[in-house]
C-alpha cells in the first residue's frame, strides 16, 4: 500500500472509507478494478492504480466493465466496478450478463441525486438507482456510515465472490459528501 | 467477399489452447458450426459487451490468446470498448469482426458500416497495433497465424457475404457455458 498519496478531498468527505474499502480489495484478491472517472471514488481509483496487483480499466462507459467482470471471472479473477448512479443507469442489459452465467460481482456506487443534491439534473436516475439495481438482480446494501464500510463490504464481497452472487453497495452523499460547486 | 463460415472454421484449425469469445447471433453460430469446443465462450445477448469480455480474459491470463469473434452489428454497439482496449493494450488480445455491413439476426437491415464507417480506422485509432480487413480466404492463415502470435491489440475486418445461412446452435445455459469454460481452462 503507498504510503502518501496526494487527492483533492473536499473538506467534509471522510477520508478512510475509500481505504476501508480498498483494504478489502486486497482481503478478497480483487485483481482488476472498472471505472468510470468520478469524484467520490478518486482517492479508490488512485489506491487502485498504485497497486501493482491491481489492472485499473478505465471505462469510456460503465456497461463495459460488465464484460469486463465476465471476462476476467473467466479467466480466474475477481473484479470490482467503480461507478456513479447515473452510470448504473448505463449497464441494465448488460446486467443480464452476470444473471445468465452466475458472474460473481461487486459494484461501489457513488449516489448523486439524494441528500444535498445541488444539480437537479441528477435526481431523476438518483432516486431509481437501488430500484434499478434490485430489478437486474442484485443485492444492495446502502451505506450512510463511514464507521460500517469496512464490515459491508467485507461481508458483501465474501457474497459476492463465494456465492457468484451479484452485489452492490450505494454510497450516499451523506457518506461521500455534497459536491462542492463554488470553489 | 468470404463465405463466413469457411472463413470461421479456418480460422480456429488447429485452434491448440486458444480461448475464443463469440458474439450473439451469426458470430456464435460461426463458431458452433466450426466445431463445439469448451474453451468456446458463446454469447447469446449482452450485445456490445464481447470485446470487453475479451479483454477481461486477457488481463486475466496474458499467457494465454484470447480471440473476439463478433459481428458489426455488436462491435458498433460497443466502439467504445476499442478505445478501452486502446489504453490497456493487451498484447494476447485479437478481435475479428465478421462484417456482412447487416444486422442478419433481424431481417439484414444495414449496419453503419455499409455506409463506409471504418471499424479498422477506428482500432488504428485506438492504438491497436495491427488493424486491416480482409475479403479473400486465402488470407484467413495469416489471420489465424496472428490470433496465436501477432502483438495486440489486433483487429481483422473480415469482409463476409451477406448469405443467410443455417443456424447453428450450442448450448445456451450461461451457467453450463460457463462452468465448461473455466474447467477446460484450468485444465489445461
């Protein structure tokens, strides 16, 4: 793990989620990390790209880390998407992928469009992501508290990967922090 | 123009340790028809998603040849996969698009590139390291020589005819397919 990695967090984002949530990774043998570039998941993806055991594929859009998590399980490795909900939104059919062939998967989404949401544009896929998310057959779990993320998703992960069941977490704005739009 | 099953069964002669992804329809009856295999893959939906699902397969197992056999149809669907490919830059990665410039699967509408969109100028685009089409059998050796040993990522435009020809159709439970694929593999 490095030892000091230089991120720009805004003032109330809680930084030891993402490590709790990378320190998991590595628990488990995650081997390859998708994701779209995105804000609430900077200081993960740069845990992730710091890491030699870990092949980050950034995404130009979510629905191909999908295959990407089908891919690399074929092949014998574990694999962890990084997306905001807007993205998930992106994936629905290619969802149907991990269902028919029992890919085990573990999906961290960053939630726009709930508490404090400045862009009115985001509210719309914010308020269905988790319906969303149930509909293509995972099991979601919603973290509000920085002090559970280590325990979730932990658990989640051993599901995930021990059962080839499809999981994910929703990380709420109240954990991640509001965007900050003046600077 | 080539008749895409010839084409196809060329290809995979001899096919030895390759692992190979196919794409919905036509794609994965080509492969079916050129002989049942447990290191086939075969997709039935997700379409846009089989370059990627290469990919993953080659970051997992880079001392292994991963080929994508798909259609235009689902290669349009998932250009951006290409660029994906084009920053990682798999070196056991080959993909061979089986372009009819139609979507046979229903009812041959055509696809862009019957309107000349140029998926081999989109891969050189994306950095691949080798991309160009083919329309003649007799370059399908050297295309098959490339998928066991050519640096990737590599593209092949394989020019097919737009003859409907019969189904072929293996097995279809995800699971099975699967679960086939990953006991080969480990085996091997």
């Amino acid at each position: 793990m490095p030892a000091e990695i230089n991120v720009h967090t805004p003032t109330d984002i809680k930084p030891s989620w993402p490590d709790a949530i990378y320190r998991q990774f590595q628990r488990v043998g995650i081997r390859q990390v998708g994701y779209v570039p995105d804000a609430g998941h900077s200081r993960l993806i740069q845990l992730c790209q710091a890491d030699n055991a870990i092949a980050d594929v950034v995404l130009t859009t979510e629905e191909e880390g999908v295959g990407l998590v089908a891919g690399a399980a074929l092949g014998g490795q574990r694999t962890a998407l990084l997306m905001q909900s807007s993205g998930v939104g992106n994936c629905i059919n290619m969802f149907s992928l991990l269902r028919n062939c029992g890919f085990g998967c573990v999906v961290l989404v960053t939630m726009r469009g709930e508490f404090g949401e400045f862009n009115p544009w985001q509210v719309p896929m914010g308020a269905i992501t988790e319906d969303v998310l149930r509909l293509s057959g995972f099991l979601t779990y919603r973290i509000d508290d920085p002090d559970t993320v280590d325990d979730l998703v932990g658990a989640g992960c051993d599901m995930a990967f021990d059962g080839n069941l499809q999981v994910v977490f929703l990380l709420s704005q109240r954990l991640i922090g509001r965007k900050q739009w003046v600077r | 123009m080539l008749d895409r099953r010839d084409f196809v069964r060329e290809l995979l002669i001899g096919r030895g340790d390759l692992l190979v992804v196919s794409g919905l329809g036509s794609a994965t009856y080509d492969v079916a028809a050129a002989g049942d295999h447990p290191l086939n893959f075969y997709l039935w939906g997700a379409m846009g998603g089989t370059a990627m699902i290469g990919l993953g397969l080659a970051l997992a197992r880079p001392q292994r040849r991963v080929a994508v056999l798909t259609g235009d149809g689902d290669m349009l669907m998932g250009i951006g996969s290409l660029a994906t490919i084009g920053v990682k830059q798999p070196k056991n990665l080959a993909i061979v698009v089986l372009d009819n410039a139609h979507y046979g699967e229903t009812g041959m509408q055509a696809s862009h590139t019957k309107s000349g969109i140029d998926l081999v100028g989109v891969a050189l685009a994306c950095r691949f390291k080798q991309a160009r089409a083919i329309s003649r059998i007799q370059d399908a050796p050297d295309v098959r020589k490339l998928l066991h040993s050519g640096e990737g990522p590599l593209l092949i435009s394989a020019r097919i005819k737009e003859d409907d020809v019969p189904r072929v159709l293996p097995m279809r439970d995800g699971h099975a397919i699967k679960q086939r694929f990953i006991a080969a593999l480990n085996s091997a």
